[in-house]
C-alpha cells in the first residue's frame, strides 16, 4: 500500500514514522525508486510505503528502534550504539584485525627457507579454519548440515585454490603486487561471464574492467623493474587464484540462497573438506614431511605466527560481513580498500624494498576501476545520493521524475 502524508515544516514525526524495515521486497522497492523533488520515502511499516510531500531535504532512510537489528562484533552487540559509533568501531576492527593478518603473512614469508611451503601455511590456515567453524556451530540450536555433499566437494576445491594459490604466491611476488591483484576480482568474473554464460554487460563494467587490467599491468611492470628477485611464476599463481575467487563468489551465494545454510555451516565443511584436500596433495607429492621438519625447528616463527594469521583473517572476514550487513556494500568495499592501501604502505615501512611512484598511480587506476564497478551495481542509489548531496551544497538542482518503471 502507498500512502501519500502531507508534510507540514517544523512538526516532527514520530519514531514509529521515521522507520524503515529490514530488507522486505517493499523496502527495496521504496530504496531504489528514484523520489520526485520534493518528495521523500517516509518509512515501511507492515507492507506498508509512506511518501512525505515537502522539503527535500527531509529525505531520510533510518533505522525504527522496534525492529532493530543487532549489530555483532565478536561476542559483542553494537546495536545500542549511534550510527556513527558502529561504523567507527567496525572500521577500527576491520583495521585492526587485517592489518595484523597482512603483517603476518608477508612475515612468515620473510623466515629464511619458507619460501616452498606456502601450501603448508594454507594447510595449518585452513586448520584452524575448520576447528572455530566447529565450535560456532555447537554453539547454534540447528546443527544439522542443509548443503549437499557434493556442492561442499566443489566449494572445497574452489576455496584450496582461491587461499591455496594467495598464500603460496606471497613466496614469489613482492607483498604490494599480491595485494594489488587480489583487488581486481571483477576481471575473471567479467570474462567468464562473456565466455561461459554469454552475459552482456554495461560501459561502466567494461571500463573499470579495463581500468584494473591497465593498472595491474602497470603496477607489475614497476614490481619488475625495480624488484631484483621478480619471479612470473608468482604472478601465474595469483591470477589463478584470482579466476578461483571470481567463480567461488557466484558458486557460494547461490548455494547459501538456495538451501539456507548458515555462515558456520559453510566454513566447517568448506574449509574441513578443502583441509583433506591438501593434506592428500602433499601427502602424495611428497612435501609434507620437509615442510613439517622445517616448521618444528622454528615453531613459534612458524606455527605461532599461523595461528595468529589465522585467527585475524577469520576474524576481520566476520567483521567486514557485519559490515556489509549493517552499512551496505559501498561502505564496506570503501573501508576494505583504503584498508589494504594502508596495508601496502605498512609493507613497504616495516619490510625493506625498493619504492616507485609508478606503484602509487597505478594503483590509483586500479581503486578507480573499482569504484565504476560499484557504481554500475548501485547506479540508481548512487545517482540518487550525489543528486541529493549536490543540492544540499547549492551546487546542482535536479528534478527526478517518479514513473512506473522507477517503481515496479
């Protein structure tokens, strides 16, 4: 139902008016639709869409505190927070927890002699992994597994390969570069979806596809020149991973969506499953006992420093979910990306290695690229928010028309 309130200035409405429910197929609806001037969403209350009549900038989407959605972080709950608050504490504890996982991992690497056991990292990773999914699942009242084993078989390998393939790269590739190709996801999911499904997609998709393309190009071409050990190899191994990662993204909503499963669900069988996986691959190729002989000779440069790698990597990954949840997509990826910009200006201050300018402003077309990806998934949204923002600064007046294609 819609429902059509005059607004009358300075009289304030209630906290049951001001509401906007969870994410109802009424409520994404009334989010994207685009508002004629003037007007505003007012709030979703049993089915049900207000539009205010007056001053646009009135025009509010906010939260009723009688269906309020808990805010996790940890064992805690951010909820009684303002806004403000959680976003600021969430930031913090996305930081916080993947600065360390970063600093970690390209320190494992820096042991002398580590450098060919990156699949036994991932082996201890996924481990560790397997066992806080356990444990979180004893902890839900269902524990009854919906996903099929057979979708857990693949998912399994898809995950192997996505971590497997990161962390064994790091051996080879200086720290930067890895990060910086871990940010171009979008590139293997846009050309298999050309190659495999036949998808059509937008400019904006193109272009920030060519956007990542050009600058990783021009980010590994500075990693060669001033990096005396360059080694293709490891740049073979992170674009595989990349490929790994565009198709496991697709492959696990589809599967949450389709059977309900729960996150916990998904890591224990994920990660147990790809944990036997790799220990079968080094058991048969013979590694795991030089790996695990080497390891015991420097157990807390080893070990000590996986399971910390382990835990943090775990714990932002649930922190940057809640995120997403809480704030949207376009604030998470903002938050994740200036965090793995800060993660590569602690690799070049904490580890020693060769500096160029060119690594800042190919890495700035790579962001770019990102940015008109997010852009052509929220257009509308976005449009809608920088429309609002401008008019607010007096420096644009637009007039949006409300049609039934906005609406339906």
């Amino acid at each position: 139902m819609i429902k059509i309130v005059p607004f009358r200035p300075g009289k304030l409405e209630s906290e049951a008016d001001r509401a906007t429910a969870s994410l109802s197929p009424v409520t994404n609806m009334a989010q994207y639709s685009q508002p004629h001037d003037g007007m505003r969403m007012k709030g979703v209350k049993d089915g049900a869409v207000s539009i205010v009549m007056g001053n646009p900038r009135y025009y509010t989407m906010e939260q009723d505190s009688s269906t309020q959605q808990p805010v996790p972080l940890l064992c805690f709950d951010l909820s009684h927070l303002s806004r403000a608050w959680q976003f600021v504490v969430l930031t913090l504890a996305t930081f916080a927890f993947y600065l360390v996982y970063g600093y970690m991992q390209e320190l494992i690497f820096r042991l002398e002699g580590f450098k060919p056991f990156g699949w036994y990292l991932t082996l201890v990773q996924f481990g560790c992994y397997m066992i806080i999914g356990l444990a979180e699942l004893q902890l839900q009242r269902d524990k009854v597994r919906k996903i099929p084993l057979r979708d857990y078989l693949l998912l399994a390998f898809l995950t192997v390969a996505t971590m497997g393939l990161s962390n064994t790269s790091v051996g080879y590739l200086n720290y930067p570069t890895q990060v910086i190709f871990k940010c171009c996801k979008l590139i293997p999911v846009l050309i298999g979806g050309i190659l495999i499904q036949g998808k059509r997609f937008s400019i904006y998709d193109v272009t920030a596809c060519l956007c990542m393309s050009f600058g990783l190009i021009l980010f590994t071409l500075a990693d060669s020149t001033v990096q005396p050990n360059f080694n293709l190899y490891g740049v073979l191994l992170i674009s595989l991973a990349l490929c790994a990662d565009g198709v496991i993204g697709n492959v696990q909503e589809k599967t949450l969506k389709q059977y309900g499963a729960s996150n916990s669900e998904m890591v224990l069988y994920s990660y147990g499953i790809g944990f036997f996986y790799i220990l079968v691959g080094m058991v048969v190729t013979g590694n795991i006992v030089p790996a695990f002989q080497f390891c015991q000779q420097h157990v807390m440069k080893t070990y000590g420093y996986a399971v910390i790698f382990s835990l943090t990597g775990y714990l932002g990954l649930n922190i940057v979910l809640t995120l997403v949840k809480t704030f949207g997509a376009l604030m998470a990826v903002t938050v994740t990306t200036c965090r793995k910009a800060v993660t590569i200006v602690m690799s070049f201050m904490f580890f020693t290695k060769p500096f160029t300018f060119q690594y800042l402003w190919s890495g700035l077309i790579v962001v770019l690229g990102i940015y008109l990806n997010l852009y052509s998934k929220n257009k509308v949204a976005w449009d809608t928010y920088i429309s609002n923002f401008l008019r607010r600064l007096g420096v644009q007046q637009h007039r949006w028309q409300v049609t039934a294609e906005s609406i339906v």
